[in-house]
C-alpha cells in the first residue's frame, strides 16, 4: 500500500470518526433539552391544573348553594299554593 492510500483510508476513517462524535453530541443535547423541556411543561401544567381545580370546587360550591335555595323556595312555594287551596269545600255540610 502507497502513503497516499493510508493517509486517504486514515482520514476517512477519522472523517467518519467524528461524525458519529457529532451525532452523539447532536442526541446527548437533544436528550438534555428535551428533559429541561418536560420539566417546565410540567410545572406550568400543574399550575393550570391546580387553578382549574380552585375555580372548579368555587363552581361547585355556588352552584350547590343556589340550588339549595331554590329547593328551599320551592317548598315554600308548595306550602302556600296548599294553604290557599286549603281542604275542598263541600256544597251541603255533612249534618
């Protein structure tokens, strides 16, 4: 084998060693930034997560009061459509 030969096969070797330096380099990064990536999604997705949860109980909260209030007005209401009904009156009184 001449010089020429070696020094090309050596430098192609080299040139495909650094390649794969490259692109190992490229994925470690990319791992990294994916990693930093997931935890600040996940953060601001608690945060969300807990301020829907707060506006949710908040909700429910008043929407279990109001209907406790109409169910209260509506048995009021009840109570006095009976006593203007009140009991049927009869056209001859029972003797």
């Amino acid at each position: 084998m001449s010089v020429e030969t070696i020094t090309t096969v050596i430098s192609a070797a080299a040139l495909l060693l650094s390649f794969f330096g490259a692109f190992g380099w490229m994925i470690r990064r990319m791992d990294a930034m994916e990693v930093r990536l997931e935890q600040r999604l996940g953060a601001r997705i608690d945060g969300g997560d807990e301020k829907l949860s707060t506006r949710i109980d908040t909700l429910d909260e008043k929407l279990t009061a109001r209907i406790d209030g109409v169910e209260r007005e509506l048995v009021e209401v009840k109570i006095s459509v009976a006593r203007l009904e009140g009991p049927p009156r009869h056209l001859l009184p029972a003797r």
